[in-house]
C-alpha cells in the first residue's frame, strides 16, 4: 500500500548525530545468582568407596552381585555412611530370581514434599567380576555427593533423595520395583531423576543422557565451564535405571563415560586416550577392578553430580518484581527478516506470572513497519504489536502485559522484531522483562 508521507530514511547514526535520540554503552547486568554454588567433591572420598567396594568384593567371591554376601554388604556399608551423615534411610527388598534384593533409600530431611528431586545409582555388579566402574562408580559419586549435602547442612528447596539400586544387571529389576511401588500421588512429586551408571571409565568419554532438558543442560554447563566437550550418550538409551522413571513420565537426565563401544580418533582427539580402543575393556569382567578407573573422569562427574543436585535442587521461583534487562542495541534490518534479543532467567523453577511485564525500546523512525513479539522460552510467540501502515510515528516506547502463566519462567526470553516495509529502519534499544 503506497503512503501518502515518507520521511527520508535516517540510520541510527544520523538520528543520534541529529541529537535526536541517545546512544548509550550497553550495560553489563549482573547475572542474578539464586541458587547456590556446589562444593568440590573430593575425589579422594569418592576413591575410598571404591576401596570398599573392592575389599567387600574380594571378601566375598570376588562379586557384588544381586543375590550374593557381597551385594548386601555394600547396601550395609552404604547405609552405615547416609544413616551416621542424617539421612533417613529405608531398604525396600524385593525377590528376583528367587533371591532376595535391596534397594537403598536416603531422605534428607527438609525441602518442598511436593518436589522431589532424586538422584541415584545401581550398586549390583554383574557375577563376573566386583563392579567397580559398573556401577562401583555412580553408586560412590552418588555417596560423597549426599555426603556433601550432609557436611554442608544444605537447605534446599526441593526434597533430596538418593537412591542405590538393586538388580539392575538383571534388567533394571530394583528401579522397576521402587517406581512400581510408588503410588501415583508419590510419583507425581518426583520432578526429576538423575542416573549415574559408569561415570569412571578407564578410556572415557563424556556422554550427557538426551532426556530432559532441564537437566541436559544443568549437566552440559557444568562441562563448558570446565572446556570439556560432550556428546549425546547413545550407547543403549533404556540400558539403565533412568528408563524405569522415563516408563512413568518422570524426567531423566544422567552422565556416562562410556561402555564396551569403541572410542573414534574424533573421540581420542577431543578427550584423550585411546583411539580404536572401547571406552571400558573390562565391561562385565573380572578385570573391572580399582585399576579399572580413570581418576580425572571420576573426579569431574562427581562434582557434576554435585553440582547438578545444588543446581536442580535449590533453585527458587523467581520474585515477583524481579526484572531483566537487555540494553545491548540490535539494529533491525529494513523490510527484512527477524532479530533477537535475549534475557536468560536461570536457576527458577515455575511458571511466569499472568501479569509478565514486558518493556520495550525500540527506536524507529515509523513504528508502523515494525512487528513485536515476546518469545517465550519453549518458543511460543506472544504477539506485542502489529505492523499497521499508517501509524507514522516514531518509536515503540511501550509497556505490555503478557498472560505467561503457562510458560516456565527459566529459560532464555526473546524480544523478536521484525521491519516488514520498506524503507524506514530502527534498532532495540533496550527491554526488560518484569515479573
Ligand atoms: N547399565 C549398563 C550395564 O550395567 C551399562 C550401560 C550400557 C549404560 N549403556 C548405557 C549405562 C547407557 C548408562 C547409559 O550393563
Ligand atoms: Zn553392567
Ligand atoms: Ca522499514
């Protein structure tokens, strides 16, 4: 549609050089912090467990195996650990294969009832062998990291519960039992579990399970903090305790260094160790011992255990008032495609308010072209403004109020604008987002 007036177009630094509007440094907001930092776990501790998984192994025919002496006693030595610590334990025993098995359960006392974070590993081994990185490994990481929680008196918001399961090498037997036996009620109150099965390879990789994407990302920060590179975990989706809780909806997420699979030359380059060779070559063998143990990927995926139960579980919605703010300037192309502007919120759980404020400053010189929406984390669009042909004016300089109460208030937020007719052109200024 032709217009009847047409300013001459003027860039961003003709209007600021005509004194027309003011070009401002983009500031640097700090970054809220409402969840609190982990604790390093000591690989030294995590070590020792292993120690005595080992020695109650060798003690005991050389296995920990479901239904033999050395399956109980590392349930026993576990639950000596969490009960001096100040957890509530609970053994649930179950029968499979006509033996008797144990699952371990340890509350710690406090945080929401209602959200429920869990954490857990299997204990068993296979007969073959005392099972020291399957699953010696996750089930010590585990230990040191409630440990953690114990010796830091933590107060989270959500409730902790760690788990050490049993049977998992006959088919992921003791998890199945414990989500079984959990009434509906109770499981709906899980919002998360996180499985750690072999996190101590001896040739590792550095796999983040593909499940949720809350904690996919909790995991996958932890690692880019530490430069390390990850990749997707894709030997065997469902070969471990995770696939019971995934069966009933419950989110998963877990870390994985990496199974009888081959590591590549791309694998060897990025991580170290040994092209050609599989990740764990004592997989489900006798020689799956203390020596079987890579320290450093041992000591990582304990404190990205650590960090994973701090992060999930002492996360808080965010308060109501609470704002962020970008003011970083994002020029908008004329008549052309979309651009971006992003807030993160991080570390909250809940939804956003039905009352999100959203404050937008976005300079132009005829706001008609110009068409605004808020992105909502998961990518749904809230339409803020049309483009309308004859409003002439200059600048969007507005305050909208969006409805975002089914949206997740974590996340990265987008203001998406578009210029959709010729000649006229602008930039974002700013914006913020008001709880
Ligand atoms: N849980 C398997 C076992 O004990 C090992 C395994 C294979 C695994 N693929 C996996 C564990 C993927 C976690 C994720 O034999
Ligand atoms: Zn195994
Ligand atoms: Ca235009």
């Amino acid at each position: 549609m032709p217009r009847a007036i047409r300013r001459a177009t003027a860039g961003v630094a003709t209007l600021a050089a005509a004194g027309l509007i003011a070009v401002t440094a983009p500031t640097a907001l700090a970054a809220p912090s409402p969840t609190l930092a982990a604790p390093d776990i000591p690989l030294a501790n995590v070590k020792a467990h292993l120690t005595q998984f080992q020695s109650i192994a060798t003690a005991n025919g050389g296995n920990r195996a479901h239904g033999r002496p050395g399956y109980k006693a590392s349930i026993d030595y576990a639950k000596a650990k969490l009960d001096a610590a100040g957890f509530t334990t609970t053994v649930q025993q179950f029968t499979s294969s006509g033996a008797t098995g144990y699952n371990l359960i340890a509350d710690w006392p406090g945080g929401d009832p209602n959200k429920v974070l869990m954490a857990g590993a299997h204990l068993d081994s296979v007969t073959s062998g005392p099972g020291i990185n399957d699953n010696g490994s996750g089930s010590a990481g585990v230990l040191e990291t409630a440990l953690a929680v114990s010796r830091a008196q933590l107060q989270p918001t959500k409730h902790l519960r760690f788990a050490w399961w049993g049977a998992e090498e006959l088919g992921l037997i003791g998890s199945k039992y414990y989500v079984n036996n959990l009434p509906a009620t109770e499981r709906s109150k899980v919002s998360g579990y996180l499985n750690f099965d072999m996190i101590g390879s001896p040739n590792p990789g550095y796999f983040v399970y593909d499940d949720d994407p809350t904690i996919e990302k909790t995991f996958k920060d932890f690692y880019a903090g530490l430069n390390v590179p990850t990749e997707i975990e894709t030997e065997g989706d469902g070969r471990s305790d995770h696939a019971s809780f995934k069966n009933v909806g419950i989110p998963v997420g877990g870390l994985f260094t990496g199974a009888s699979r081959t590591k590549s030359s791309a694998q060897a380059q990025k991580w170290g160790g040994t092209a050609g060779q599989a990740f764990d070559r004592c997989y489900h063998s006798s020689c799956d011992t203390t020596a079987n143990i890579n320290d450093t990927a041992l000591d990582r995926n304990s404190d990205a255990i650590a960090h994973a139960v701090w992060t999930l579980g002492t996360e808080t919605p965010v308060p109501p008032g609470d704002s962020y703010e970008n003011t970083t300037d994002v020029a908008i192309p004329d008549n052309g495609a979309a651009v971006t502007s992003t807030v993160n919120v991080t570390g909250r759980t809940g939804n956003a308010p039905a009352t999100l404020k959203a404050d937008v400053d976005i300079r132009h010189t005829w706001r008609g072209d110009v068409v605004v929406d808020l992105l909502a984390p998961d990518g749904t669009a809230y339409r803020l403004k049309n483009s309308s042909s004859n409003d002439s004016a200059d600048n969007v300089i507005a305050t909208y109020t969006v409805n975002a109460s089914s949206e997740a208030a974590n996340g990265a937020w987008k203001l998406r604008v578009q210029d959709v007719a010729a000649q006229d052109t602008g930039y974002i200024n700013s914006w913020k987002l008001t709880f």
